[in-house]
C-alpha cells in the first residue's frame, strides 16, 4: 500500500520544526524526568497490590481490590511507559526498550513482542485500513470498519459492545497471544517468523504469569481457589473495560474515515491528511489525561510523532490545534465523554446494513 498524494509540505514543515524546537528545548525527544516519576509511581503501586494478594487477603472484597488495583497499575505502566517503549521513543537505547515494554506488558499477562510487531509494523503504517491494520481485522464480534461484511447480529453491536469490552484483556491472554504467536500472516504483515526461542519465552511467559497472579494467591490465600480466581477474572474484565472506554473512539468514531484503497494499492491521500480523518482526540493537552493514559489522548500527536515520547504531546498538540487553523486542516478533538459517544455512534452505524459512515 502507498499513499498517493505528497503531504502538505507548508504544513507539515511547520508542524515538523515546532515538534523539533519542542523536544531540542526540552532535552529530547525521549522521557522526561517527570515521566519516570510517574512510572516509579506506578510501580510502586503494583509492587504494594502484589504484596498485598501474597499476604493473603481474608476477605473476597480485599482479595478483589488487590488484583484491582494491581491491574489498573499494570495497565498505567504499560500506557506510560510500555507502550513509548515500543516505539523506542522511552530512551535512546532500542535494547532497555525492549525489555522495559516486554516486562510491563508481562505484568498484563500479554506477549509485549507480538505487541509490538502489530501495533508498530501494522496499525501505525495504515490506521484503519482494511486489511491492512491489525486492529480492525479479525473481530468476529464486532464491525467496526464500513469495508467489513455486515451479519445481523451487528444490528445490536451497540448494546453488547460493552460485555464484549469486559473481555477483551482476557482473551488477549488467553485466546489472542496464542493466536497471533502461530499465524504466518496477519493483515499487511506476511511471512512472520518465530525462532523456537521466541515460542518457549512466550511459553514460559505465560506460565510464569499465571503462576504469579493465579498459582501463588491462591496458595497464600485463605479462601477458597474458586474465589481467588473469581476475584481475578472480575477485576481482569474492569480492568478490560477501562482500557477500551480510553481509547476505542480515537480510530473508531463517527466521522473517521475508513480509506478503500485502489486497484493499484493507492490511498487517496497523504499519510499526514489520513492521520488526521482517521483520529480523534480527546483532552490531548489535559495534563490529568495525559499522566494517566500515556498520551494516547493526542492520538494524532502520536501517529505523527511516534518517535517522540508522549512526556511532550501536550505541548506538540498545542502546536497541532494552532497549525491546523492556520493552514485550514480539519483536527477532531473532543473530551472523553464525546470520545465514548462518538465510538457508540459509529458503532450503531457500522451496525446497519448500509451503515457507510465514515468512509472515504
């Protein structure tokens, strides 16, 4: 696939030397000191959660809050610091990258490498193209993408969205990884390959996983195993469903194209205008949304700058809203309540038979 059309180079000249000027007056493109504070935070948090389920909580609530909060810390540490990682955009140095991203997504019970094959080779090349971004394909749930074939239970999307969000953690662990670690090809990526090393690592990464959060509470734990695991699942799928709700709509929103490309591989446009009819962000220069979620709230300060740590999206975002003005490019920004709406809005479009919203 290509994009056929040159960028906007006024534009985009623009934008690219405040970004630059930005990050230079900073000390770089790459974490900040606030930023590994608040990864410190984080994992302190996991580390104090973890401790307390190996204590053997006494009560099926206090056994729930511990795997709670141990989840929604993991997941912190991955937004923030995981996910920067990947893009080796945490530090100058590709090898503590790799092993700082595929440490804290382990927390999550999730292979960080297969991760970040198809979040980096995949969905950052071609957002929302069909067959060609792994994050719209092979939903047997859901149709989130107008090229998709309609099925009649995607008339009622909208109203089972939700128990299928509570899941998508579990079956990332379960059911997803082991999927992805045995496929040859999988949206635009072809011939993948895995070393017998790279199989066994991810083997006993799962179970080193669920003897941590599963095998050891439970062996602590003065309740029954049936509760341990009750308390985990439940908190495993709140967890899920924060996840979703922060950051499904900022591709999957009424309003976002979903480019065909042409019978040469052709995309109508550059890959700086499909950035933009493809994104939504929401709150990208609140401080609060930022230090929460890692940035992926100025998801167009993202795709555009992937090598950038998000320590610096709010003020590139700054930058992105004055430019766009300027220059007349049309930059969908709302809060996280518009973010949800937008995303249920699409969804019941994309839940008609003729549903086309968002095509281009």
């Amino acid at each position: 696939m290509r994009f056929r059309r040159p960028v906007d180079l006024g534009f985009w000249r623009a934008l690219a030397a405040e970004a630059e000027a930005i990050t230079r007056s900073r000390g770089g493109p790459f974490a900040t000191g606030g930023l590994w504070a608040k990864a410190a935070l984080y994992a302190a948090f996991v580390a104090a959660s973890y401790g307390w389920l190996l204590a053997g909580p006494s009560s099926f609530a206090a056994t729930l809050a511990a795997y709670g909060v141990f989840n929604l810390a993991a997941l912190l540490l991955v937004l923030n610091v995981a996910h920067d990682a990947a893009h080796d955009s945490l530090t100058r140095h590709p090898r503590l990258n790799r092993v700082v991203g595929e440490g804290a997504f382990g927390l999550l019970g999730i292979d960080g490498h297969l991760w970040r094959l198809r979040h980096t080779r995949s969905h950052h090349l071609f957002p929302n193209v069909n067959g060609c971004d792994a994050d719209i394909d092979h939903n047997p749930f859901l149709r989130l993408s107008p090229n998709h074939p309609w099925r009649r239970r995607h008339r009622w999307q909208h109203l089972y969205a939700l128990p299928v969000y509570l899941l998508v953690h579990l079956h990332a662990i379960f059911v997803q990884d082991a999927i992805y670690i045995c496929q040859k090809s999988l949206a635009n990526l072809r011939d993948i390959r895995h070393s017998p090393a790279r199989h066994a690592g991810f083997v006993a990464a799962k179970l080193l996983y669920f003897a941590a959060l599963l095998g050891l509470p439970i062996a602590c734990s003065t309740l029954a195993w049936t509760s341990v695991i009750a308390a985990y699942v439940l908190a495993t799928a709140v967890t899920s469903l924060v996840f979703v709700l922060m950051l499904i709509g900022t591709h999957f929103a009424d309003g976002n194209v979903f480019p065909v490309p042409d019978a040469e591989g052709y995309i109508g446009s550059s890959y700086v205008e499909h950035v933009f009819a493809s994104s939504l962000d929401w709150a990208p220069t609140s401080r609060v949304a930022t230090f929460l979620i890692g940035g992926l709230n100025a998801h167009v300060a993202h795709h555009l700058f992937p090598r950038i740590s998000h320590a610096h999206y709010r003020a590139i975002s700054r930058a992105i809203d004055r430019l766009a003005r300027r220059h007349g490019v049309e930059y969908h920004r709302t809060g996280l309540a518009g973010m949800i709406s937008a995303h249920f809005r699409h969804l019941r479009q994309m839940g008609r038979r003729d549903g086309a919203a968002g095509t281009s």
